[in-house]
C-alpha cells in the first residue's frame, strides 16, 4: 500500500502566545551543567490529579500544554479584572486586577459570611476586615523578599479559617498594624503572603469642592483607582489528565504525584489509574508514543476521536491528526474499543475533514507472548510496537485527470 | 464521459426515448432475420420508457398487428428501464426469473426480450409463425448481431464471453485472447451490453439485459455489487481490469526499486535499526538496575499494629481502649520479620489480662539490645472475632510485684462489650474508601519501615525522606523497581530527551504481511485501475502499474480490521488500495494508507 502524504500543518492566523520550551524540564544547552532539575508537585483529589501551586501551573502549561485550567479554556489565566476597566485604564500599566466597587463590595460580603461561618463574631469580623481592605499605595507594590517573614503567623491563621471548600482561600495578616506609619513601611513589613491578592478597586472620587462650584448639575463622580487587598480570593488549579500526569512522572521524572501527603511511587501509578480508567494502559501508551515524538496530544472529546495531535501546541497551529486508538495481538486481531462500521466509520471521516484534520487510527500490537503480569509495569511499552493508517476518501469522478495522490 | 461506441451506432443519453430516423443500409440480413419474424421489438406505441432503436423499417411492419406472444414479450419488454439509473430496479434484476414482469435494467437498446416460451424469437417469413426453435437454430447460425454490433456468446460453464465477430475499440482495453479467440469477462460483457456495443447470445437466443445480469452475475464470480463499481468507474473514464495477482513485487524487487517509483525502504530500515538499538541499551540498562520487586504481601497481620511498635508504650497499656486491639495469631507467635521489634500486646483490656510481659518491657534498654525474652515461645492469644480465644492463663506470679495476685480469667464478656458492628458508611465515604484502596500505600509493607526497629529510627526516616523530598531525585521514583526514563541532567536537548523517552517501536503495513496470507475467506482485492489518460499507450499485455486496486464491500459489512488491512496491502504491493462500499447504488471510496508520524525536532 502506498505511504500517505505527510501534511504540513496548518498554522494559526492569529498568534497571541511566544514559544517557550517543548517540555518542561531544563535542557543541557540552555542552562549550561548546573541546572536546578525542579520537580512539580500534584494531588489526588478525588481520582483527579491537580497542581495547585501557581509557579507549577504556569511551568506545566506554559512548557508542553499539559493539562487545563479548571476555571478557563485551557491555559490557566482566570482572574476577575473586568475586561472592560482594563480597556479604561490600560494606561495604568498594571497587572493587577482591576474590578468594580460593587465587585468588590461583593468580595468582602462574601468574606464576612464565611467567617461568621466559622464561628467568628460579628464585631470581630467587621473590625478584621476593615483593616484588611483599607486602600494601599499601588505604586510601590512588589514582592519585597527582605520583607519580615510573617509565614507561620500567616499559615496559622490561614489554615484556622479556610473553608472547606478547595477553591476559596481567606488570607488573613497576622499580625496587628501597627499604626499609620507610611504606607510603604508598611508594605515592607508585610510580606507578600501566598494567600494577598491585591486588586485595584474603581471608585467614585467625591470631591467637595466641585459639588459646591456645581451643585444643580450632575456630575459624573470621577473615578479612581485605589488598591485594596482582596478578601475572598478565588483560586484556580491545573488539572491534568491521567495520561498527561502519568507522562511527567515516568517519562520526565518531573513531577511527583501526592495522595494525601504521600508521594505515590510510579508502579502505584500504573495501577491505580488502570482501576480509575480501565482503558487508560492503551490510552497512555499512545500518548507517550506521541509525545516521545514530539507532538502534542490532546483530549479528542469535541471530535469523537481519542486524541488530537498539535504541532507545537494548541495556540500555535491547528491540530493535525485527529487519533483514534485500538490495541490489537500479534495476530492483528483484538477486542477493539470501539467497534467500527463503515457508517460510523464514514461519518467520523466527515467530521474530521470538516475541520481539516486527518483521521488516524492508530494500532498498538502487542506480543501474544507478553503475559498480564508483564502489562502490570510500564516497561511492558518497550515491546509494543505502533502502526499508523490513515483513512481518507476517494473522490472517483474529481480525479480523473489530474494526478493528484490518493 | 462517453462509453465505447461503434462508429455509427447511435447513442442514446439516458431516459430519453429514442425515436429512429430511416433504416440504415448497414441493417443486413440480421435485420431481416430478426424483422421478419414475430420477435421483433414491436413494443406498443405507449411504451414511451423505452427507446427502441432498431425498429424494422419494412413498410408495413409496424402496422402489423401483434401476436400474442410478441405483444407478452413486447410487454414484458416494456417494464424495462434505462439502465443508467442503477436503483433498486437493477439490484433486483439478478434475481429475477426469465421473462419476468419486474422492472429490469434493461438495455437503452438491447436485444429483443424473449418472451415467455420463446414465442417472439422466431425468424424467417413474415407472419406468425410456429414455435420452432430448431428452425431458429438453424436459421442463425452464425449468429450475427446486427449492425455493427459485435456478437458475443455467453458460456456459462467457462465463465467468460466469446466473441463471434470482430471486436470494436473496445478492444483496446477491455477483454483477453485465449486459444485464439477473443474473449471478454462476464463483467465486461455485461458492461458493453449496456452501453450497445455488443449483442450478447446464450443458446443462440439474445440476451435482454436483464437477462444478462441474471446470468452472469453469479456470486462465485462476479457479484453485482463488484459489476455495480466496476461499471462506475468504467463509466468515469478509468481503467478496470481484473486483479493480477502476479503483478506484486517481492520484497527484495521491491527494494532494488524496478518500476523506479521512490522508496525509502532502506532508509527507513536503517533508522530502524538505529533506533532499536539505542532500545536494547536502555532496556540492558534498565534490567541491570531493576531490583526484583518486593513483595508487598509481607502481610501486616504479625505486625499487630499499623506502626512500628515502641517498645516504650507498653506501659501504657492498661489504659489502652478495647477497639485497638488488633489479630494477633496466637500460636504463631511474633513475626519472623521484625526479629527485634516487640509485637504489639494487643490485650488491650482494663486492668485484667494486661499482658504480662508489659512488666518485663519496662525494663528494656531502648533501641536495638539483644532481648532478654524468647519472643518465640511467647504466645499471645487472639482475641479478635476470627478465631477467639479468650481463655487467658494465670501469669507467672515471679513476674508480678509482691503483693499482686494474678489470675487466669475467660475474657469473653469483655469481648462481648466490644462494639462487633460492621460500621455502615454513606455513600461519599464508601467512594473515599475505595478512592484511598487505590492509591494509599500500606506503611509497612515498605521495606526501609520494617527495617526500622523503633520509633526513633522512623522519625529518622521520615525526616531523611523529608530532606530527600527536595531533591531532584526523590526517593519515591528513584529508588524503585521502576524509575523514570529521563533523569535530570540527561537531556541536552529536546532531540535527546525525545529519543530517551521513545520505547515504542513503529511498525509498517507491511511488516508481517506475508504470513497472512494463508488466510482466506474475507475481503479480497477485485480490479486494478488505471487512469483515463492512460487509455491511448494502454497496452494489454504490459498494463504497467494500477493506479490502485479495488476491494469492494457493502456498506453494512464490518470495517476490515488490521489483519485484513495488513493481508490485502501486502498483496497490493506499493499501489494504494481503496474500498469501495456500495450503499444501493450509491458508491463510496475509502482508503487506508500507511503512515508514520515524523518526529517534530524543529521547535
């Protein structure tokens, strides 16, 4: 049978994103001998593998496409500006967010609930809060490392007053304020905790004098910007699917898989996830096979297809290949996963090439001699070989002179 | 795209009724042979459907008035279609019995239908005649088609159609020469009968088509679904003839590269190769450093505790609660593992029955001291629901304090205390319990735990681990039977990386093929095709190569799976291979192609 054509992939128009690194792991000619091989860390939380420490999320997604932002499309970039201020004030040159008063007013709400939830009183409530979201001077705020380490403090309270849920965090100071010093002493002495959000509020500016110059007129209240720290901050993790996260454990050895505080060692892994996804050796198997030549794979859900190959990534080109994945024996036979007939066959065919994507089915073989114990650890991959088809349709009529391949 | 056609002849475009000018001179004594007699296709005037083209110009003819046999057959002749318009009519045709009223593929012009009993064949005077088929015989031989129709006879018992007269430019590229003679196959024959070019006999009678797709269409040769593909892409201009099987390269002309069209086999060996081989070190390496793995079914039971024992609690064991009282095998006494480790006493109830070596244990030096007591001959009832034994001895009154009288006591009302309920849990607790089953770890099946003798040694662990956590090899994946196939600092560059993490093989189609062949039954490859452009340096004897091959299938039969797909393209050699599903009347065209992702290196 003649090979098929190998297609180049067809870029996006449009490119928001740059390129950083094909994995997320630190490559000898970039960094020189001495790199600092830093491994991620991830939970299992209920059958799902998620990654909650921020600089993991964007190392992860930002290097390889791994994964999914749970409160966004795909990269994890959720955050409550309002697209709209942001256009107003684009030339504040911040990144922080930027919300409305009312939002905002909403936060602290939402804040004051929860804590009363928590058995705190009214009073104490109020008073923790006012402090809390008093206005800051935006200018001058960055991460101040030599700042006084205020974390067990932090922590302490944190840990006391988190809610049950995962997503919502109430970062609290410590410590007291010591009075209205100046607002930058104060920033100082406050390191910026793990649990701050600092928002810029938009705010009506009532000033007096304009009222008495005009008071049968209407004004619009200028506004302003005032920075004030967000009390009911909302979190968004990374969450990886089994085979993406099962890939960065035993192909990279970049990240270490937790379940309730204990690290889960790789054949653990190759186990449990069988239990939590029957068909997930197969899947994975294919979706190392792809990676290990580097393209992207991707869930297929929205095209009826296991998996959908990019070039690169996601934002960069549209996706190639759309896969679907069968494990057969030596003898070429199996149980397939999805039994085809030629109306599913044809139909799925259609879909593909409505959206530019080639339908490829890709067969894992599989030695008859290898045994179910040997299936029980991923070096059983070693000797499963891969063959690629295919499919496509023939117009008879269309290429009757033209020498078009087939 | 304009099937063949002899000069002269007079194409009908389909559906159109065909209303025939003046007899030409070239109808000769076929015509009158055929005219003369009751057979002629003297259809009613009504029958607008079918065109009729070689009405028999004889004056007077037309208004003779029909006998009843011809007007069965003219009849029977008039149900006919056009047989462009392959819908369920045609599908049916096959099986229709002779002279039949269904509606046939019937021919724009064809030959004379024969009516039931033969009647309208007969030939010679004007005027009913009687039924004679041995007058006809004789009166044919030879038979002769009429016009410039080429005469063809069908012989069921070969298989194949013979031509009586010379072949038209059909020829170029349609038939084979056997013996002598011209000859077409059953799916040729019937396609030229469909398009006017030949006149097809069986018994020296015409064939309708109808006819002729009974007939020749039998499922051992040429199955309608075949003829139906065939005849659309001989009507689209291509190419078609049967498979050749002989036409496949081997391997080895194959890779010499004989038709000269590109191949990379040798490449591909090659970088096959190399990748393997860059396998079997990793897989050398990767075996050398494998451990055999522990057994996690060092069972827990002897253990009696889900920690490692301390040997200082004990003397807090009369203020134990009774529901931390664990199995403890009685008669098989303290683990083998654990040589120094003290089992957990486990009788953990108030006051009475506390174990009498509780006393002894306060004595021993903490950490790993030759122990003063034989552990093995020290037995500790089980007092746990699976095989009580609750009947506890006095102790030993040397052990005890001076004014401490022991006594032996049967603790079973205390067990009966015990809460034995097997606790129900919601649903939400029953899926964390199995959530936990999956992934936790049993503490004491890790070997560097057991190893460990007393409570201090596991917080030196622990905090060992925790300084290791930190590292860029944790122990958890570093230090296990199976690790990681990258370790940090091995990959340069993501070339490198890749080709560490590439442990599966690719395969081609056609790998493997050849051993398949053996099996039969299933798809099976049907025609070569080669392009209409073709048609002008198309030589019969020396076709060169298809430009595919055809394997035909109804659309409700299952997909091929790998193994077809791998016997059939090692039988079509290097020319693509394409399904044709036909789906009553309506065809599709599909092909599988090999295909190997290359490697994106370019980032």
């Amino acid at each position: 049978m003649a090979e098929a054509v190998f297609r180049a992939p067809k870029r996006k128009r449009r490119v928001y994103e740059s390129f950083e690194s094909p994995l997320p792991i630190p490559f000898g000619q970039d960094c020189g001998p001495k790199q600092d091989f830093k491994v991620f860390t991830a939970e299992m939380i209920n059958n799902n593998v998620i990654v909650r420490n921020t600089e993991d999320m964007e190392q992860l997604y930002g290097k390889g496409y791994f994964g999914k932002g749970i409160l966004s499309r795909s990269r994890p970039n959720f955050t409550i500006s309002d697209p709209k201020l942001v256009a107003k004030w684009k030339d504040m040159k911040t990144d922080m967010p930027i919300i409305t008063s009312t939002k905002y007013q909403h936060s602290v709400e939402w804040a004051t609930k929860l804590m009363q939830r928590q058995g705190q009183d009214e009073s104490t409530v109020r008073k923790i809060l006012q402090d809390y979201t008093k206005p800051l001077e935006h200018s001058g705020i960055k991460r101040n490392e030599e700042g006084q380490r205020h974390d067990e403090l932090n922590s302490g309270t944190v840990s006391k007053m988190e809610g049950t849920t995962d997503r919502e965090e109430l970062s609290m100071p410590g410590d007291t304020q010591p009075g209205d010093g100046s607002q930058q002493a104060d920033l100082c002495a406050r390191k910026r905790g793990p649990g701050d959000e600092y928002v810029l509020v938009e705010e009506d500016v009532y000033d007096v004098s304009e009222q008495e110059c005009a008071p049968n007129e209407e004004l619009a209240p200028k506004k302003r910007l005032v920075c004030r720290r967000n009390p009911y901050r909302i979190l968004e993790y990374l969450q990886l699917s089994l085979e993406e996260a099962f890939f960065l454990v035993y192909a990279l050895g970049c990240l270490s898989i937790y379940y309730e505080k204990e690290p889960l060692t790789i054949m653990k892994l190759w186990k449990a996830f069988t239990v939590v996804q029957p068909t997930f050796r197969t899947t994975y198997m294919a979706y190392h096979y792809f990676r290990s030549k580097g393209w992207v794979p991707k869930v297929g859900l929205k095209y009826g297809t296991d998996l959908l190959l990019y070039r690169k990534g996601p934002p960069f080109y549209h996706a190639s290949y759309s896969v679907i994945i069968e494990l057969v024996d030596d003898h070429f036979e199996g149980s397939l996963r999805r039994p085809f007939s030629w109306r599913s066959l044809a139909a799925l065919n259609r879909v593909s090439v409505n959206v530019s994507k080639e339908l490829m089915l890709c067969y894992l073989i599989k030695p008859s001699t290898m045994t179910d114990k040997e299936m029980e650890s991923p070096e059983c991959m070693k000797q499963i070989k891969v063959q690629e088809v295919i499919l496509s349709r023939w117009v008879s009529s269309r290429e009757r002179s033209d020498q078009d391949e087939l | 795209m304009e099937p063949e056609l002899e000069p002269g002849a007079v194409e009908v475009p389909a559906g159109r009724v065909l209303r025939c000018g003046p007899a030409r001179g070239g109808a000769g004594p076929a015509e009158r042979a055929w005219g003369e007699g009751a057979g002629t296709p003297d259809a009613p005037q009504g029958a607008a459907l079918t065109p009729r083209p070689f009405l028999p110009q004889r004056p007077g003819a037309s208004r003779r008035p029909l006998a009843v046999p011809e007007a069965a057959s003219a009849l029977a002749w008039a149900q006919g279609l056009p047989p462009r318009r392959l819908g369920l009519p045609g599908r049916a045709a096959a099986r229709v019995p002779r002279g039949a009223l269904a509606a046939a593929g019937g021919g724009a012009r064809g030959a004379p239908v024969r009516g039931p009993g033969r009647a309208g064949a007969g030939a010679g005077a004007a005027g009913p005649r009687p039924l004679g088929g041995g007058t006809l015989r004789r009166t044919l031989s030879p038979l002769l088609a009429r016009g410039s129709l080429v005469a063809a006879e069908w012989r069921p018992e070969e298989g194949f159609v013979e031509l009586k007269s010379p072949a038209g430019k059909f020829w170029q590229t349609m038939g084979f020469s056997e013996q002598g003679r011209q000859r077409l196959h059953p799916e040729e024959a019937l396609y030229l009968l469909e398009c006017g070019s030949i006149q097809l006999f069986h018994q020296d009678l015409p064939l309708s088509i109808q006819e002729a797709y009974q007939l020749l269409l039998t499922e051992d040769a040429v199955t309608f679904l075949q003829y139906q593909v065939f005849s659309h892409l001989k009507r689209l201009g291509y190419v078609v003839r049967r498979f050749q099987p002989g036409s496949i390269l081997s391997p080895y002309e194959r890779q010499l590269n004989l038709d000269g069209s590109a191949q990379c086999l040798e490449d591909q060996n090659g970088k096959r190769k190399r990748r393997s081989s860059s396998f079997r070190s990793i897989n050398k390496k990767a075996k050398a450093l494998e451990n055999p793995p522990q057994g996690v079914d060092e069972t827990p039971e002897s253990l009696t505790a889900s920690s490692p024992p301390p040997c200082n609690q004990n003397s807090r064991c009369p203020e134990e609660k009774p529901q931390e009282s664990s199995p403890v095998k009685g008669p098989m006494g303290p683990s083998q593992l654990l040589g120094a480790l003290e089992p957990w006493p486990g009788l953990a109830n108030e006051g009475v029955g506390c174990s009498p070596e509780s006393g002894k244990v306060e004595n021993r030096v903490k950490g790993f001291c030759k122990p003063r007591w034989n552990f093995e001959q020290i037995s500790f009832p089980n007092m746990a629901s699976d095989s009580r034994h609750t009947l506890l001895l006095a102790p030993a009154p040397e052990l005890l304090p001076a004014n401490v009288a022991g006594r032996e006591t049967d603790a079973e009302s205390w067990c009966q205390k015990l809460n034995q309920r097997k606790e129900k849990l919601s649903r939400r607790e029953r899926e964390q319990q199995a959530e936990a089953q999956r992934f936790r770890e049993d503490v004491n099946s890790d070997p560097e735990v057991q190893c460990c003798s007393n409570w201090q040694e596991y917080k030196q662990l622990l905090q060992r681990r925790c300084l290791q956590k930190s590292q860029s090899r944790p122990p958890h994946l570093w230090e296990q039977p199976v690790r990681p196939l990258l370790s940090p600092g091995q990959a340069d560059s993501p070339a490198i990386a890749l080709q560490h993490i590439s442990v599966l093989q690719t395969t081609h189609l056609a790998d493997g093929g050849a051993r398949l062949l053996e099996k039969s039954g299933g798809l099976e490859i049907s025609f070569d095709i080669y392009q209409a452009d073709a048609v002008a340096t198309f030589r019969k004897n020396n076709p060169g190569k298809p430009y595919a091959r055809m394997c035909i299938s109804g659309f409700d039969e299952p997909v091929p799976d790998l193994c077809t797909l791998k016997r059939l393209s090692y039988q079509s050699g290097d020319v693509p291979l394409i399904f044709a599903l036909v789906d009553h009347g309506d065809i599709s065209f599909y092909s599988f192609r090999d295909f190997t992702l290359p490697r994106d290196l370019e980032h």
